[in-house]
C-alpha cells in the first residue's frame, strides 16, 4: 500500500472478514433506500391513470360517464406511452451510468441520477396534458435508471459477504414498501376533483430522491471502485469504515489483499484497451465456458428480462385501471392495495432462503410456483370469469403468485447480478443488465396496453404463456450452468479467480455466484 505497510494476507479462510457489526447492517439498509424511490416512481402511475378527474382532464369526457367502464378510461395508446416511456429512459440511464460509475464512482453516479430525477418530477407535477407529463416521465427515467443500476453494484460492494445475499434482498424489499406507498397515497387522493389528486403522489416523490441524494453524501465510496483507480490508502480506509475495525487490522489488510489480488488476476485474463474495448469485453469468451465474461453478461441480461416476462408488471402498472374494466369489482384501488400488501409481506421470506437454499433453486422453485398460479388463474377465467366468485378466487391466486415472485425472483435476480461479474466489467455488467429489465419492462408495457381487454382471459393467459416459457427456460439454462464445471456452483464474489493459493482457497471458500 503506498505508504504503509505491505497487503497482509492468510491461508485461514474464517479469518478472511471482520464480523458484522451494526453499523454495516444500517449503511447497508439506508443505500437500501434506493429501492423505495424506484418502487415509488414504478406504483404511483397505476393509480393515478385510474382517478376520474386524471381521465377526465386527459379525455374530456363528463363526470356522467364515470359509470360506463368500456369508456370511462384513457386511451390505450396515451397509457402505453406514459407508461413505457418511464422504462425507456431508464434503460438508456442504467447503460450510462455504467461508465460514469467507473469514472465518477458508484456515490457519485446515483446522487446524479436523484438530481435528474427531481428534474423529471417537477416537469410531471406541473404538467396538466400528457404533452409534458411524458417528456417529464423520460428524464425521471434517466435518473432511475441511474439509480437502479448503480445501487445494487454499490450495495454489493459495501456488504459484509457473510449477509450480502440478505442486504441486496433488502433493495426489493424497499422496491415493494415504495410500491405499497404509491398505493396508499393514490388511494387518499382518488376522490380529488382537481390537480392535487395527481399531483401530490407525483411530487412525493422528490422527497425520496432528496433523502436518498442527501444520505449517500455521508456514506463512504466502494473500495472496489478506490482498488480499481489505485487509491489503496483510501480503499483501506473505507474498509475500515464500513467494517468498523481499524485500518491497520488484520481483517481490513487480508479483506483488502483479497480484493486486490482478484483485481490483478482479472486485469491479467481481460484484456484492456480503448473505451470501446472495455466495452466488448463484456462479450467475450465462450458460450459453452462457464466463467467467460459473454456467459457472465447473457446470465444477468436473462434474468432481467425473465423477470418482467413472469408477467408481475401488469398487476402492479395495470391492476386498478384493469380491476375497473372488469365491472365486477366495487373497489378496484383497495384490491390493488390488497396486492401490494401481499408484496410487501412476502419479500422478508427472501432474507432466510436465499442465503438458505441458495440462488438457483430458490428461483427455480418460485417460477415453477407461478406458473402454476397463472395456470389456475387463467383456467377460472376462460370457464367462469364474470362470475363474481370466481374473480375472488382468481384475485387469492393472483396474491400466492405474487408471494412466490416476491419471495424468489423479485429480489434473486438482482442479488445474482450484483455478484457474478468481475471488477473490470462489473459496472458496464450490471448496467447491461439492468437496461435489460428495463427493456422489456418497456416492451411488456406497450404490449399489454395495446392490447388490454375487458376480461382477465388475455393478459393472464399471455403472463401464462410467458411464464412457462420463463420457467422452463431458466432451468434449462441455469441447470446447463451448473452442469457445464464442476465450480460452476460457486464462484467467488469478486467473480473470479485470485492468484495467490491462499486468495484462491478463500475465493472458493466463499462464493456465491449461485449456488
């Protein structure tokens, strides 16, 4: 290190972290936040697209057409604009922050992404048409995009790896406690007859970028990202931070050491070169080889987009203005309130099972648990769907399908693609693989609104088809993973191998790609 003493390092592969402290678990659960803000921006629009004065300013039709739900509604194509042009930021947002997260830090990347989101919330709440509203929900979505990214990487980053599994849980689980708000908040200013009915569930929103851009100013930097410019002193000093041991402790010199040693072998098996080489680095290697960098970004870029192909998406963008066209359901906001609930209660489950089960049988269970929902669900619907039992039926399968997502791959999928990739890539690998959630999060958006019915048969059948598909798709991919070499069921957090014996066997020792 310069400066100071040389990297100790140990062949003891207990003695490699320092033991969890409480400071660590809350520096962790505050950049946890992160997930309130985006689970907020993602709940509200549900909501307010669903209030009468929102469609009435946006439609023109008189309060006296409130009763007929075939045309008490805003176009489709106006929903699937205002809808998907959120996700199209976001994923042009996540792909940049990849860089500046590189060149700026990971801190500093998601304070800027909260500027340009209250940037694209104050344009929403003063819009009073779509014609601003939409430009408004872009630039919030770069700044999202920015968010969503960069936060898990951060949060990986920090974690003690003993409980990181759980911490980066805790991001989806804010996800949901920010949906269930946006809920909450629509369901007080529903019966608004004027601006305030949208506007304060928009504007509530600059209250989590402000706290989340103002908390991060007191937490430290990655020392991954110091040990990837040089700056060995100040990665040390971080470490110390968030361990809570002093910089010249043991702990923080062999934890130091190991991410050191990981950074090297890396730099020496990926090969450096010019921006747009750090690019392709992304993709190269082999298809076939398990620990190749292509593998790497195909894994986490699936499993993105798996997870908006189950089908979770239009409950949570579509449910109260879907639950209303049905006609058979007298509170469709309290009913989405109900589903939000059930998120939020479920997701805890994850912070036991999947340091417990582990990764890959923890998302093959929960996606063969949706699929059988869906079946059953779009099974009632085809034989009995307006009758008003048969909804409520419909309605407790729809809450046990969003216990298995919420349990398993709402937050599996971006634990696993916050340890997979190794230093070099890391940043550039999770903005791809974040950009591609929010693609086909977009692309699921235009799809079911363009097409949304006025019966539960199409969409639930088209979340059916997709998530057999899904489900069978993920095991038979991550199950040839696991097949392919006999380390594929754990590679080590810095995602690769060190070059020292002793590095190598803690790297072993500890791994969680996905076991």
């Amino acid at each position: 290190m310069p400066g100071g003493a040389g990297l100790a390092a140990t062949s003891d592969v207990n003695r490699v972290e320092a033991p969890v402290t409480i400071k660590a678990y809350l520096m962790c659960a505050f950049a946890a936040f992160g997930g309130i803000f985006f689970g907020y921006d993602s709940g509200y629009i549900n909501g307010v697209l669903g209030m009468d004065y929102v469609i009435h300013t946006y439609t023109g039709l008189p309060y006296s057409d409130s009763g007929n739900s075939k045309i008490w509604a805003i176009p489709s194509w106006k929903k699937s604009l205002i809808v998907s042009i959120l996700s199209a930021g976001t994923f042009f947002g996540a792909i940049i922050a990849g860089d500046l997260a590189d060149f700026t830090g990971r801190r500093t990347t998601i304070i800027m992404g909260c500027f340009i989101f209250i940037i694209g919330v104050i344009l929403q709440t003063a819009s009073t048409t779509y014609k601003l509203l939409v430009p408004g929900r872009l630039i919030a979505g770069f700044g999202v995009g920015f968010v969503s990214a960069i936060i898990i990487l951060y949060m990986s980053e920090i974690s003690p790896r003993k409980v990181r599994g759980a911490l980066v849980s805790g991001y989806q689980f804010c996800i949901t406690l920010g949906i269930l708000l946006a809920s909450c908040v629509d369901y007080g200013t529903q019966n608004r007859r004027n601006t305030g009915s949208y506007r304060i569930p928009i504007a509530i929103q600059m209250l989590w970028a402000i706290i989340l851009g103002t908390g991060l100013f007191l937490l430290p930097e990655s020392p991954r990202y110091f040990v990837k410019r040089g700056m060995l002193d100040k990665a040390a000093g971080v470490l110390s931070r968030l361990r809570g041991q002093p910089v010249d402790s043991e702990y923080i010199q062999q934890e130091l050491a190991e991410i050191v040693a990981n950074h090297e072998y890396e730099l020496q098996v990926i090969p450096q070169g010019s921006y747009f080489n750090s690019w392709l680095n992304c993709f190269r290697g082999s298809l076939w080889k398990a620990n190749s960098n292509l593998r790497r970004t195909i894994l986490g870029t699936s499993l993105q987009m798996m997870q908006q192909w189950t089908g979770i998406n239009f409950i949570f963008y579509f449910g109260t203005t879907f639950f209303k066209t049905l006609g058979t359901i007298s509170n469709p906001f309290l009913i989405s309130l109900v589903t939000t609930l059930v998120n939020v209660c479920s997701t805890p489950v994850s912070f036991w099972a999947i340091e417990k089960l582990g990764r890959r049988p923890l998302l093959i269970w929960g996606a063969l648990g949706m699929l059988i929902c869906e079946f059953i669900v779009a099974i009632v619907g085809v034989t009995d769907g307006q009758n008003h039992k048969a909804v409520s039926a419909m309605i407790s399968f729809i809450c046990i399908y969003i216990f298995f997502f919420a349990s398993t791959w709402g937050p599996g999928a971006w634990v696993v693609i916050g340890e997979i990739f190794p230093l070099p890539i890391r940043s550039r690998g999770v903005g791809l693989s974040t950009a591609s959630n929010w693609l086909w999060n977009c692309v699921s958006g235009c799809r079911v609104h363009a097409r949304l019915p006025n019966n539960m048969l199409t969409p639930i059948s088209r979340s059916l088809l997709s998530s057999h598909h899904t489900w069978s798709t993920r095991t038979r991919a991550i199950s040839a993973r696991a097949s392919s070499s006999s380390g594929a069921r754990s590679a080590p957090c810095a995602s690769s191998m060190p070059t020292s014996s002793s590095t190598r066997q803690r790297a072993l020792h500890s791994s969680r790609w996905i076991r």
